[in-house]
C-alpha cells in the first residue's frame, strides 16, 4: 500500500511540473508577426508598437529569459517629437504633448562579471511621415520587414542560442524603440541603464540584416571600437564577402553606446528600393541569409567568450567628413558595392534620375566635370550643385557607358 501511495504522489508531481521545453519559432515566424498589418507600421508611441512589444516579451519568456526592464521586460520613456508623424497615425499622447515609447529587455543571468548587449530596434515608420520614401498621398502601412523585424528576429534567434552554452559573460537582449526617431530608445537606455554600464563587454546591434544578396555582402560597422574585433570577424568568415567600416558611429542604435565608450558591431545586409517603403514585406526577406548571419554572430561571440573584457579604442567619425549638399539625383545608393564608382541600387519616383532614364544597377562614373570613383566623390561632385542646375552624367550599364542630361 505505501508503494502504491508514494507511486501515486510521484505521478502527482510529474503531473504539476511545469513544462520547460522551448517551444521552436522560426525568425520567419517572427518576421511576418512583426510586419503584419494588423500592426500599423509600429510607429513609436502606438497601439501597434505595444501589440509588438507585447509579443517580443513574450517571446522572451518562452524562451524563458527573465526580465530586466523597470517594469517587468518594459522600460518606458517620454519624449517630445522633434519631427511631425504622418497626420493619420494615432499616437498616446499626454497633456503636454508628449509620447511614450518602450524598450523591451530581457536578460541571461550567468553570475559573470561582464555583460554583453545584444540590440535591435522593433519600431518602424507607422503609415509614413518624413523618414518616409513613398511619395503617394494616401496613407499606407510601412510593415518595415527588414527595417528592422529582421533585426529583432536574429536577437530572439541568437537569445535561444546563448540560453545554452557561453556562460562567461552575461547576456542582456533588447529591442529598442524610437530609433526612426532619432535613436530615442537606445539613448535613454544608455542614460537610464538596468545594469551597471561599466560592467558592459560589448554591445552586438542588427539593424536591417533581412536582404542578403546573391553576392553575400554583408557590412560590419564598429570594427575599429575594439582591437579584437577584425581578427575574430576574419577568422569566423567562411560565407561573406565583408565591408568592415571601423567607425562607432552610424544612424542606429548602436551609436548610443559607442558614445559611452563600450565596443560595439553592427550588421547590415544594405539598402535596397524598399527602405522606408510600404514595399518592406516579410515576404521578401532572405530567412535563410539571416540564420547564416545569426550563426556568424554566434561564432564571433564564442570566440570572444574567454577574453574577458574587451579594450575600447576611439574611431575617427567617418560621417563628419561627408560633404553637404542641396541636390540629389533621387536614387538610393549601393552602400555595400566596393568597385569603382557610385552603384544605384534603387530610384526614386519623379526624381531626377528617374527623369532622365537611370536604371538600378547603372554605376555613376562621371558627374559633370567630375569623375566618381567613389561614395564620397559621387557626394562631393554633388555638393557643388545648386537646385535648377544641369549637368551630363556618365553611368557604366552592362559594362557600357551611357550618358545622360539631369536637371537638379
């Protein structure tokens, strides 16, 4: 009778346990959530960046992953916009004008002494506004499936990852609002931390890793804020043709902490004609490209696991010597294209380029007087323009010059 009674009191406690085993998500998964409609865009202070926040904190506890913000995985912040949002989205505004964002944070507690940050903003452009490149007048949703629902399904991808092995540093994941915004989220963070900030290693940033191309480009900026860093890049690449771009500073979030003095990388797989687009849609991802980037980052941070705290080294501002200038041609720039010359990976609707017959792919070589052999010669032959000007622009198309007239 005994052994049949503690027979049935072990049932019992089989039966009462609770079941931690991970439920498996793919970053597709993720993704198409994320850049639904039923989301709007995810513009910062909107029922649809909560419904986001709301789900990637739960994705965090079923990872089971504690919470790290100042209430539960949410630490919130007011601020007010510097810029209009379009007229159509409906913000959670307070008296004073002002809106509330909201970071999510999670956290892998290892008892080490150091902290790695693993970032990736969730919010995007809602129905448009300035940030916006769609020039239609009715309203749309920008789903932002690359910018940056990719971003924040690499971080959930790599969270699962490091829930398992690499237990020398701690981990602290998050996804981070208004930065659209003007880095808004990141900022505040950095200001408002809930760790100690000088027990940060490094800090890892995604931002718009959903498009890698046939040639697998893939740039990583923030090389030169640690000594380590290229040696481990290297060393890991087995699959990507690399831009490394030493400087700390770029417009995402990582910036934030480079200001702080920590180390950081940042991803990115390039611009493409859909940026700041409602075009942006999660069917359009390359998900297997993104499990290869979540699996280099990993590598790069098991490497990095038994170096204790990495040195931090100043970078020369690679922006504040890109010239300004009053026109364009209205085309987005192949930031990842290394060859000779200005590469158009997109163009822009009833801009000049478009007017005058440009294609995506044309490779600018000459503008005006001035030969383009690079980013900053195609900047600075533009920097001596004025609106109203007309100039003759050489581009090599299918290795075969072509040229056309533009008016700015």
């Amino acid at each position: 009778m005994r052994r049949f009674i503690a027979f049935l009191i072990f049932i019992s406690i089989l039966a009462c346990k609770k079941d931690t085993s991970i439920k498996s998500v793919s970053m597709q998964e993720d993704v198409t959530f994320l850049a639904d409609d039923n989301l709007k865009g995810r513009a910062t202070g909107t029922e649809g960046e909560k419904k986001a926040a709301v789900y990637i904190s739960n994705r965090f506890k079923g990872i089971y992953i504690e919470a790290k913000g100042t209430t539960g995985f949410y630490q919130d912040f007011s601020f007010k916009p510097k810029t209009h949002p379009h007229e159509a989205i409906k913000f959670d505004t307070k008296e004073d004008g002002s809106i509330t964002g909201r970071n999510v944070i999670a956290y892998i507690d290892n008892k080490a002494e150091n902290t790695i940050i693993i970032g990736a903003h969730y919010d995007h452009l809602g129905l448009g506004g300035e940030g916006s490149l769609y020039r239609d007048s009715i309203a749309a949703i920008h789903n932002g499936a690359d910018d940056n629902a990719s971003g924040v399904a690499v971080m959930l991808n790599l969270a699962k990852k490091l829930l398992k092995g690499n237990v020398n540093n701690n981990y602290l994941f998050i996804a981070f609002s208004g930065e659209e915004m003007g880095l808004l989220g990141s900022n505040y963070f950095v200001k408002n931390p809930t760790i100690e900030l000088e027990k940060v290693n490094y800090m890892i940033n995604m931002d718009m890793v959903g498009r890698l191309k046939a040639d697998s480009t893939l740039a990583v900026y923030g090389t030169g804020t640690s000594p380590m860093f290229k040696q481990v890049l290297r060393a890991h690449n087995e699959k990507f043709k690399l831009i490394q771009k030493e400087s700390g500073i770029g417009p995402s979030d990582h910036t934030s902490f480079y200001n702080a003095d920590i180390p950081v990388l940042h991803f990115f797989t390039g611009q493409h004609e859909d940026y700041h687009k409602p075009s942006d849609d999660s069917e359009k991802l390359n998900y297997q490209g993104m499990e290869t980037i979540s699996n280099y980052i990993f590598n790069i941070i098991s490497d990095l696991d038994d170096n204790n705290k990495l040195a931090f080294r100043k970078t020369k501002n690679e922006s504040e010597a890109v010239p300004r200038f009053k026109v364009g041609l209205g085309v987005i720039p192949d930031y990842l294209f290394d060859g000779v010359g200005m590469r158009i990976d997109g163009i822009s609707e009833g801009k000049p380029a478009q007017k005058a017959g440009l294609q995506k792919g044309d490779i600018v070589i000459q503008i005006g007087e001035y030969e383009i052999k690079s980013m900053m010669d195609y900047m600075k032959a533009l920097s001596t323009f004025e609106k109203g000007n007309t100039t003759e622009v050489i581009v090599d198309r299918d290795n075969k010059e072509v040229e056309v007239e533009i008016t700015f």
